[in-house]
C-alpha cells in the first residue's frame, strides 16, 4: 500500500515538473552548440537562463520559460547586441534611435526591439503547450524543441543584425 | 552657440580612456558568470547521463535542482557560490564554490522510515558549518515522507571544470565526479538503512 502511494506521488511529481523537465534540456542544448550559460534564476513555475553567444551579431540570449496555467507556458527569447560604445559621435546617434523607440509598443509573439545605449535588445515571446515538447516520462521530444529554438534565435539574431557595429 | 573649442586629440583620449574601461568592466562582470556556468555544466552532465530535471530554484548565486533517474533514484545539487562571484575573493582565493550532493531513495517500509528519522536526529549532531561553506565530506542523513536521503558536502574550484576563456563547462569531468560522490553517498545510505 505504502509502495503503491510512494510510486502514485512520484509519478504525480514528475507529471508537475514538466516546465523544468523542458528547462532542463534547454540548458543541454544550448551548452551542446557551445553557448555556456552565464545567468540562473530559477523559482516555482518560472525559469530563466542566459546564455554566452559571442557569435557576429549576438553578445548573449536569455531564455525564460514561464509556467501561467497547468502546462501552457510562455517561452522567451531575449537577445542582445552589445555595441561598446565609445565615440561621442556614435553615442548622439543611438541616444535619436533610443528617442524614436520610446513610442513603440511590445506586440506579444512579435519582435520588439529595445535600445539601452550600448545593448540592443530583441525580445519574442510565444504560448507553448509544455506536452507538445514531450514524448513519454520524463522523456522530452528533442527534435520539435531543438527546431523551434533554432529557429526563434536565428529570428532574434536576424533582427538584431542591422544594429551591430 | 557655445564656445567649445573641438579638439580631435582630447576626443580620442576620451574614446581611449572608455575603450580601457570595457576591459576593466569585462573582468567584474565575468567573475560573476563562473559559478552560472558551472550551474549550466553540472544540469547538462545529469542530463546526458540518464536523468530529468525535476526541480530547480536559485536567487542567482546559490543554485538548488534535483534529478531523477528512470529507476527513480533521485539526487540532488547544491551549488553555493556567493563568496566565489566576488572579484577580490577570486582572485586571492580562486572561484571557489559549495557543492553540497544528495542521493535519494524511497523505502515504502514503516521500519525504515522510523531508522531513517533516528539517523537524521544524529546527523544534526555530526558536522557544522564554518565560514561561508559546510564542513566538507560529513555525511548527513535526512527523511521526507518516504524517502531518506544523504548528503555531503565538497568545495570546488570552478576554474577546474569551466574553461575560463570561454566558460564552457567540462560535463565529462563534473559528471565523473559527481559520480564518484553519489556511489559514497549510495553506499552509506544503503548501510544505515540495512
């Protein structure tokens, strides 16, 4: 009975945890391409991680996994393009396009861009059905998520590529 | 109009002086990715090596994530690392971190329960805790429901398992020794409980 209620609570665990389950092989993935992760914070039902990309265009890419109700998440990708200013010249230039991009407002599963002087942002968000990304216990469905990852950042880097210097 | 008077030599001075302090800044805000990519490569190993990520939290600096495994054994890693995110204590000391691991197993046995929970009330005897990190290799038993666990606790360098230049984890070697402290961990706690 004891070892019938243990199991039950287990597997209930497990069923619970998909977020991080996910999160987890998140993590795996990137490191595997080579991009070390350089930020963590982590709490119930909210994962976020950064990720050292020194490729042309992208400084780093942050990822947030952020459980709203039962599996449906939210998956963001947040890249940045670091310019190290240094010329008055370019500084007057970027602080007209900060100007122009106060009036712009962020459009959910579009690409907003952000300017913060020496950093330029790309944030993109979508609605994930965490169960679409599994296929079994504990088991994740690399291939879809390994796809749809590719893919968000190389739309984050191709929007932050006109910004590089 | 002003009246400043453009002087190309001062400009460049000045573009000098900022390129120099992108160097100095860099090096601040590395010291604080070390212990993130350790983080990174200590998940990572877990995971090619047969576990699931269950459970993470961290505030940034102490990390906390629990895996299982598909016969369902369960461990668990602590990673402690505020002291070793600051610069002068790296440089003078080495990013040295916490890593306190656990191995988890459930007894579904009443008996076993009662020995797991007399284990843990002498475990709060055994070890403490000086300076900033727990007194290493103490292991310490605990019960949660039906399950016992072990811990102990290492300190590590985390120049010895993060390539330095481009904070890649080495996952190999972090799971090789991660193993070698679940089996002592397994072992101990197989014997208190027999």
């Amino acid at each position: 009975m004891l070892k019938a209620l243990t199991s039950i609570f287990q597997a209930y665990q497990e069923m619970t945890s998909k977020d991080e389950i996910v999160f987890g092989e998140i993590i795996r993935w990137m490191i595997e391409q080579g991009w070390p992760m350089i930020g963590f914070t982590a709490q119930e039902g909210y994962q976020r991680a950064r990720f050292l990309m020194k490729d042309e265009v992208l400084h780093s890419l942050e990822i947030i996994l952020d459980k709203k109700v039962a599996a449906i998440s939210t998956l963001t990708l947040r890249g940045q393009c670091r310019n190290q200013l240094a010329d008055p010249d370019d500084m007057i230039s970027m602080f007209k396009t900060d100007f122009q991009n106060i009036l712009k407002l962020p459009i959910f599963g579009q690409m907003k861009i952000n300017h913060e002087y020496n950093s330029i942002y790309a944030t993109t968000a979508g609605v994930r059905k965490l169960g679409d990304y599994m296929s079994g216990r504990g088991q994740v469905n690399r291939p879809v998520l390994e796809q749809d990852l590719h893919a968000k950042i190389n739309d984050v880097r191709e929007a932050l590529r006109k910004f590089k210097r | 109009m002003n009246n400043v008077t453009f002087n190309q030599e001062l400009e460049d001075r000045f573009i000098q002086l900022v390129q120099s302090s992108w160097d100095t800044y860099s090096q601040f805000e590395q010291a604080s990715w070390i212990d993130d990519a350790m983080m990174g490569g200590v998940i990572a190993a877990h995971l090619q090596n047969g576990f699931f990520m269950l459970d993470c939290i961290s505030d940034g600096s102490s990390h906390y994530a629990r895996f299982v495994n598909e016969q369902r054994d369960r461990v668990v890693v602590r990673l402690m690392s505020k002291a070793g995110e600051d610069i002068v204590f790296a440089r003078t000391l080495g990013n040295i971190a916490g890593l306190q691991l656990s191995f988890q197993r459930s007894y579904p046995d009443i008996s076993k329960i009662v020995k797991a929970m007399k284990s843990e009330l002498k475990s709060n005897l055994a070890g403490g805790k000086s300076s900033d990190f727990p007194d290493p290799g103490v292991f310490k038993i605990d019960a949660e429901g039906t399950t016992a666990s072990c811990e102990t606790s290492i300190l590590v360098e985390l120049k010895d398992y993060v390539d330095a230049k481009t904070f890649l984890p080495d996952t190999q070697k972090i799971w090789a020794h991660c193993q070698a402290v679940y089996q002592s961990l397994e072992k101990y706690l197989a014997g208190v409980m027999a």
